[in-house]
C-alpha cells in the first residue's frame, strides 16, 4: 500500500491504482465524464485534471498512477477556472441553457424559458433530471452564469438534430443529447464484446451510432443495458421505465431469477412497485456490473394487475374468493380427507426452482413430516436429477466445488449448450472475458450457432440426436491417449474418425490433459435443456470423465452444470426431490430418516 497526500489528507492506496478512483472512493468529487471505473482510460473529457506536486501543468487523473509519497490537490482556484472552461467546450454542442442558468432551480416544467427563444431541450423536462451525471458535474463546478459563447451563434441550437430513436421496447437513443464520450461505445466493445455501437463521422459531424446507423434493433444490440449504465445523460435511457424511475424511493438489494447464475440486482422501488434494476456490484462476483435483457427489464413481466388478490376456492361451478383463513380450512380439510380414504401416496408436493430455499423446505415438511409421503418433485425434476446421479457416480457427491468466478481466469473451456448466451447470458460473458483477455482457447459444441462461438477456437456442430454421441468419441479418443490400453477404443460406431472440428477440439484438450501450464485452469460448462433426462444424464457423466481426464483430483472445480431455472440447487438442497431430504440426506438412508424425524419431532415415510 502506497501512502499519498490529497487535499491535506493522508490516504493509504494500492499502488498503481488509478487516482481518479482513489480520489471517488474517498469522498471527493472529480469529474471524470469519459472514464469507465475498472477500464482502461479514454482521457477524452479532460475534466478529471488534478495538480500532482512535482509534475507540470494539470495531470489527468485517469491516466495517473498511485506512487508513494504522492501529494494531490484537486481544489484550487486554477483547477476550477480549468474545469470550467474544459466543459464549456463540451457544452458547446450539447443543451446547456439549464445547465448554465442561475435561475434553472427556480423554474418549473410548464415555464417558458426565458433566455433563449430557440431552447428546446431543458433539464425539468428530461427524463435524467436529477440523475444526470453531467448535470451534478455542472453543479458541482458551478457552471451557472458560465457563458465563454455568450453572444455566439449557438450551432447546436440552429443545426438539425438526429431524431431520437424511441421504437425499441428495451432503450431508446436520443443522440441530441450526446457528449461524445464514448463510454457506451468501449462498455459495448470493451465489458459486452458485443461492438454494437460505434463512432460515425469525422471532425464536427461525428456521432454516436448503432450499426450502420440504423435503428438500434438492426445492430446486433443484446439490449442488456450496459451502455444505460455508463451513460452521462440522456442519451441513452430505459424505454418501460424511463418516466417511472424519475423518483425512485427506495432500493433494495435481490438476486435475479431468470436463470442459475443467480446475478446480483439492486431493484429500485416506487409506491412499493418495482419501477428499475440496476446490477449490484457488490454482492456476486460473477455479474459484477452486468446483467442480461431478461435481467433488466423482465421485473414487470408480472404486473399487480395480474396477480391474484385474494385465494380461490373452486365450488358451485366456478372459482369464487375466499378469505385466507377460509382458504387454508377447506385445503386442510381436503387433504385430510384425501389422505384417510386413498393414503398419503395420494397426495403430491410440487415444489419449485422459483421459489425460496425457505418455501421449498417447508413444502418437503409438510409433504413428509405431516402428510407423511415423499412425493414431492418439481416441473424442473427429472433433467437436474439425471445430472445430479452422473455427479455423484463420477464424484461421490452432486455438490461440487466449483466457483464460477473461475471462468474468466480460465485457459481452456470446453462449452455444450445450445445457446449460452441465450440461457446463461453472463456466465457467457465471463467466457468470452477468458477468451478476450486471458488468451482462453474455447471448444463449443452446440447444434446451433450462438454469439460464444464468435469466440471459440474450435465449433463441434452435432446434428441433431448426434451430440452424445459426438462428446463420447471426444472423451474416447481423450481417454485413449492418457491410457494406451484404451487406445482401440474411439467411441460409439460411425465416430471412430474424427472430423477436423473434433480433431481440433482433441489437440486442445489434449494439452489440458498433458498439465501443459498454459492450457490450465479448465472448465467445463452444461447447460441442459428442460427436457431429456436420460441425455442430461449421460452428458453430464461424459463431460466428468473429460474433466477427470484432464484435471485428475481437481476435476470438480471446473464442472459447472447450470440449469435453466434460477434455484434448482437450492430446491434440491432443501429437499424438494422424492429422492432427497432436506441437507441432501438420501430418502433411503435410515440414519438420514432417524436424524430428520429427530428435528422435525414427526416420523419420516420411507422410500
């Protein structure tokens, strides 16, 4: 750690971390309108100046590193008068008639400016106002009553703007309001891979454009929202909820629920009603501060109006409401009834991988504990059970160590899955960051194309009914080649001769197989369908024959089997599988029965 002086403060830092983000995580204001934090720097803004004592003129801040002994001023009466002339070059071309009037506290939104009879953009009317980061920049620099151009003819103001793009149901694009700081341009290319969006023009014409400048549904936009979040201003906005977020009461800190990976969201609340989601920085560090389009605007896919307000009791022909209290008699009364004439096995649990890990245990409770069988399964059941049996063959155990922060540090990464990015859009990012950054070599077999494969070195396309098969003849010839005595053995017939995608994909792995030192850490990712039990299955024990093949002890660490429902493990873990009690304690097992009748105070059926 590097001790450094700012403003009269002694601080301690990492050394060579960015000072821009020393300077903000200590509480101090710096503009930095073109910085990305964790990125490298742009030093487009120019705003982030700082006076580092010992060095000339005003430093950039971003592009400073921490040295020991540094001494910093960010306030000085120079910096300031430096600061404002800098963004007064910004705001040349950008709606700054609120942003510069000492009167824009005092206005309301029906009032006719005053200033400027041309103004047609104000901050009272936008829908950032008040969570506008060049907005509080101004504030902060005191650029009311700032006016360099005074008297100037104002371009921004006479030259027609681009029309805002408004049609899309996920974000719309209002380039008008564009500083040209590219930070959705390097988070789009840079934390998405995606490079849906990019600089067009030269000099004065240059603009912020999706594609070929079309509308942003023709790029190949994955509409997660990434650009929202690094935006300055209004550019680039949530279209369901960009009205409805103005004022946000509260914010409250959830997981998502669209698939396994279980990323972190922060859900921002108005009237009690769910009106934003941002990603939560703070919590998983897989999502980090990324999420997908199911992610970010799939919080309303269920609206109040479509709930149910009250329970539900089907008699006289129909469904008619009923108190709770009401309710839960006659559903008291039914099942004891039920139970007495045709046994407890005639009573099911459905529990489910979307709810809690605590309503999932309470359904195994009374499934067992009251009703007093172990009929409890799930829509989710059959597919993560056959998984979970091939784990434990190959492993002893369905719970594995294995931690998917792992994945971007990863070198090798053999991936069988549809669609990754479709099904587990950030666990397919974290991929392509390996593939990006870490030199990863990626093996995709998949019958279909997706947006990972742009990153594969190798693409196994099985047709359709092939693809066991396919990965049998890959783990044969694998095996084959760390065990002589398996050398005849190359897989199920008509595999025996590799085609070159999978004679490729064998030289890579054979290199993790090898302990070759670039080619570890491996992982392996599986996402299985909702439907094929018996394929889970027998996937899921080839891929851990591979992994064990060429990890050896340290094979279950690199063995990510991701279902598509958010808490299928979760469910399994509180025992919400006829085969399990809760803690993963086997329904066959007389001392897991003995132990859970002694919790629960209620014997436990057998299976």
């Amino acid at each position: 750690m590097a001790k450094i002086s700012l403003d009269g403060r002694e601080l301690e830092a990492p050394d060579g971390a960015p000072l821009v983000e020393v300077i903000k995580n200590s509480g101090t204001f710096i503009s930095n309108l073109c910085y990305i934090d964790g990125r490298p720097p742009y030093a487009g803004c120019r705003t982030c100046i700082v006076e580092i004592e010992g060095q000339r003129g005003f430093p950039l801040s971003c592009t400073a590193r921490i040295e020991d002994g540094m001494i910093v001023r960010t306030e000085t009466p120079s910096l300031r008068s430096t600061r404002q002339a800098v963004l007064s070059l910004i705001l040349s071309y950008h709606s700054d008639r609120c942003l510069t009037c000492h009167r824009v506290v005092k206005c309301k939104p029906g009032d006719t400016c005053l200033r400027d009879d041309v103004v047609t953009h104000r901050c009272l009317t936008c829908s950032k106002n008040y969570r506008c980061e060049l907005q509080t920049t101004c504030e902060m620099l005191e650029m009311a009553g700032y006016e360099p151009w005074d008297g100037d003819t104002r371009t921004y103001y006479t030259t027609p703007q681009p029309p805002p793009d408004q049609a899309n149901p996920f974000l719309e694009f209002d380039p008008q309001m564009c500083i040209i700081c590219t930070r959705c341009v390097r988070a789009c290319d840079e934390l998405r891979h995606t490079g849906a969006i990019t600089l067009a023009g030269r000099g004065y014409s240059t603009r912020i454009e999706f594609g070929q400048g079309g509308a942003v549904h023709e790029s190949n936009c994955d509409f997660c929202g990434a650009c929202i979040d690094v935006c300055p201003t209004a550019t680039l906005m949530e279209h369901p909820n960009k009205w409805g977020a103005t004022q946000t009461e509260r914010w409250v800190a959830t997981t998502c629920t669209q698939c396994s990976v279980g990323c972190s969201i922060s859900l921002g609340t108005k009237r009690g009603r769910g009106v934003m989601v941002r990603p939560d920085t703070t919590a998983n560090p897989v999502s980090r501060d990324q999420l997908c389009v199911r992610g970010r605007f799939h919080y309303d896919a269920v609206k109040n109006t479509q709930r149910l307000q009250t329970p539900l009791i089907r008699r006289n022909g129909g469904q008619d409401a009923a108190s709770w209290d009401e309710a839960l008699e006659f559903a008291v009364a039914r099942l004891s009834q039920i139970r007495e004439e045709h046994g407890p096995g005639a009573i099911g649990f459905l529990a489910s991988p979307l709810a809690t890990n605590e309503e999932n245990y309470l359904v195994s409770k009374i499934a067992r504990a009251i009703v007093g069988t172990n009929s409890v399964d799930s829509s989710a059941g059959p597919v993560p059970r056959a998984a979970c049996d091939a784990l434990r063959a190959a492993f002893g155990s369905e719970v594995l160590p294995a931690d998917m922060t792992r994945l971007a540090k990863s070198k090798t990464i053999l991936v069988v899955a549809r669609d990754l990015e479709s099904s587990h859009n950030v666990a397919a990012l974290r991929i392509k960051d390996a593939a990006a950054y870490n030199g990863a070599k990626v093996v995709v077999v998949s019958p279909m194309w997706g947006e990972v494969n742009d990153f594969a070195e190798v693409w196994i396309q099985p047709k359709p009914g092939e693809g066991t098969a396919v990965l049998a003849a890959l783990d044969a010839a694998l095996s084959a080649t760390a065990s002589p005595e398996r050398a005849g053995d190359a897989g199920p017939s008509g595999m025996s001769s590799p085609d070159g995608a999978l004679q490729e994909a064998l030289g890579i792995l054979r290199a993790v197989a090898d302990r070759e030192e670039n080619a570890h850490p491996l992982s392996i990712v599986y996402a299985p369908v909702h439907y094929g039990a018996q394929h889970a299955r027998d996937v899921t024990a080839i891929l851990a024959n591979i992994a064990v093949t060429c990890a050896g002890e340290n094979a279950p660490e690199g063995l990510f089997v991701l279902p598509q429902e958010a808490n299928v493990w979760g469910m399994r873990d509180t025992g919400g599988s006829p085969d399990l009690l809760p803690g993963y304690r086997q329904v066959g097992d007389e001392a897991a029965r003995a132990e859970m009748e002694q919790l629960w105070g209620a014997p436990v059926p057998s299976p």
